[in-house]
C-alpha cells in the first residue's frame, strides 16, 4: 500500500477500530471520525465467537468464514497484548445445554445440522455437563460440547484496539454522528481530502451511503451484566442454553463478570431496556445457573446489531473511492479481524481476496439481476 494513501474509517467501534488498525499496519495514514470511540453495539456486545454453534445448513459459506475468523483469532489478539493492553481473548470453547426434554431435541437436530456441515460435536449427558461446569442447575438434562467457539472480553478489546490504533499513529477526529435515516452523503461528513472512506457505522451506515439502502437493518439486543461476589460459583467457558425453546448466554469474564444475553427485537432503533428483555433473561439464566440469585447487578444496556438480508458481513466496495464493513448482525467481534484484513486487501486494489464474493454488497444487486 502506498504511504501517501489517506483513508477516512467512519465508526469507531469494534469493525472500524480494527480496519483503521489494518490500514494503518499497512501504511496508510487514516483517520477515524467517531464522536465517541468504542462505544455503541460494541459496547454493549457480549463478544462471543460462535462460527458453529450459529451455523445455518443454508449458509455454508458463511460457517466457512466464520471458522477461518476463529482460526485468525490468536495471531490478532497476540499483535494486540502486544501493544500492552490484553483484549480478554479465551479458547475454553461453549457448552450448549437444554433444560427440557424439547430442548434436547432441538439440540440434536442441531448436533444433525452442524454434522451434515462437517462439523462434530460432542453430546454430553445432564450429569456430564454439571461435571464439566458444577455450577450448572440439576434440571440441565444434556448439551454439546463445542471447542471450536471461543469468546473475548468485548470491552477489554475495544481498550486494546484504542491502544493499538493509537500506536500506530490512527488520527480521530469526533466529526458528526451518523443520523439514522438518509441524510448527507459520506463524503460531505468526512470532507474531500481522504483518497479513500471506509464506512463502519454500524447500523447508521445506511444513512450515509444509499447503495446500502435496504440492505443493513437494526435488530435491539439487551444485556445484564453481573458480577459475583465472594465464594458464589462462577462458570469457566461461555453457556449457551436452551429453556423451553427461549435462547440464552451466560458469558464469564476472568474478572468475575458474566455477562447474560440476548433479547432479539425488531424495534427500529428504539434502543430502551425494557423490563421485561431484562425480566427474560434473568429468569431463564437462573434456572440454568441458580447461582445468580448471589450475583450483584451491575448493568443493563442494549444495542443495535447491524443486520443484512442473508445474515453476512457487507463488506467491500460501492464506488471506486468508498468501502463498506457493515452488516455483522451478532458477529461483529467474530468477523473483527477477517474483517480488517479484507478492507486492508480491498484498499491495495487486490480484488482476489478471501471471501471478498462472500461479503460483496453486490450480491444482493446480482441476485435481483437474475
């Protein structure tokens, strides 16, 4: 990449703090304009790197994505300690258990899913889950084990990611946040002078670049965060439960944070914690870890997950001066570093990269082609 390349990255959360890292490794000198880095969707996530257990039989090019971004996941997070700030990465793998003789049969079906994918998991009884997290209820009937999922600590990783870029001489400036609706066009929020924009805006990416209109949606996620106390049990790799058919996560920080999610709403960008996602949550965590009646209450947040049509990444170019890297829906921290590293490509004028086809915002316009 030439070092008089000027790049702009729009959005300072997790995707747009690790493409400005990128491109700043390569050479280029950028800017990130963000009115308040590392916050938003990225914030709030709880930063689990699921390739598998979020598989979908109709996406096998998305679960091969997803495994290559888990595969780049260690050499990423080394660069970043590096730097001095540990992003909280952990390789413990995902326990995937159900509570009711239902949940059982949904996990076998998805057992059946992830084999005719290529992937094998293995199927743990009731007791051998609890022998595997003793802080699991008795009602635990059975689940999966899934060493191929992993987790980071999404806030500490947005602190490592600010100590990177700022070591690597990445400019912010706080510009204009991004409105929600179509407005001014990217180019009069960045200025003229950048040779390149990468937009990252999450979900408000669509508000500043029309070939996105239609194509990136914002889906509400709330969150609780707890925190034990002295002697409460704790888990030691991230829970993915079925109870009664409802979804949910219990992720485990080394700080003795855990941090319980999702809800999944199509609200708009209405981003109010109801009491009732927060009332959800903590009761189906409860009956899979009834230690949580000991926890401290220390958050509830939401956020907007940037969702495309088909669930993947829009990443690559919509004019010969302006990428995107949106559209990552519940894997923005998964897809952070494959991410990165295809901007960085897309901006040499490499268009042979890796799952460039993949990601494409151009796919939506070929389909409607045909």
């Amino acid at each position: 990449m030439s070092r008089g390349l000027w790049v702009s990255v729009v959005g300072g959360g997790v995707i747009g703090l690790s493409c400005a890292w990128a491109l700043a490794r390569e050479g280029a000198r950028v800017t990130v304009i963000e009115p308040d880095p590392g916050r938003g969707a990225s914030l709030v996530g709880a930063g689990m790197l699921a390739p598998i257990t979020e598989a979908h039989p109709t996406e096998p090019g998305l679960l091969a994505a997803g495994r290559a971004a888990v595969e780049a996941w260690p050499e990423f997070a080394a660069a970043l300690a590096a730097t001095g700030v540990d992003p909280g990465y952990r390789t413990t793998g995902t326990l995937v258990v159900g509570y009711s003789a239902d949940d059982l049969v949904a996990l076998d079906e998805l057992a059946s899913r992830l084999s005719t994918l290529g992937v094998d998991v293995e199927r743990l009884t009731g007791s051998a889950c609890r022998r595997a997290e003793p802080a699991l209820a008795p009602g635990v009937r059975g689940g999966l084990s899934v060493p191929g999922d992993h987790s980071v600590d999404n806030r500490a990783l947005l602190r490592a990611l600010r100590a990177a870029t700022d070591a690597a001489g990445v400019e912010f400036t706080p510009g204009a946040a991004p409105a929600p609706t179509p407005g001014s066009a990217v180019r009069e929020l960045v200025g003229v002078g950048a040779d390149l924009v990468v937009v990252a805006a999450g979900v408000w990416s669509a508000g500043l670049v029309p070939e996105l209109g239609g194509l990136v949606r914002p889906v509400r996620g709330e969150i609780v965060r707890l925190t034990a106390r002295r002697s409460t049990p704790v888990l030691t790799r991230t829970v993915r439960a079925l109870v009664d058919g409802r979804a949910v996560y219990l992720v485990p920080r080394e700080t003795g944070e855990l941090v319980v999610g999702a809800t999944q709403d199509e609200v708009g960008f209405d981003r109010t914690v109801t009491a009732g996602g927060v009332h959800r949550l903590l009761t189906d965590a409860r009956r899979v870890l009834p230690a949580i009646d000991e926890y401290a209450l220390a958050e509830t947040s939401s956020g907007l997950r940037p969702m495309s049509p088909d669930g993947a990444p829009l990443v690559g170019h919509v004019a010969d001066d302006t990428i995107v890297a949106t559209g990552h829906g519940r894997n923005g921290f998964l897809f952070a570093p494959l991410t990165a590293t295809l901007v960085a490509q897309l901006a040499t004028g490499n268009t042979a990269t890796t799952f460039a086809d993949t990601f494409a915002p151009s796919r939506f316009s070929v389909a409607k082609s045909r």
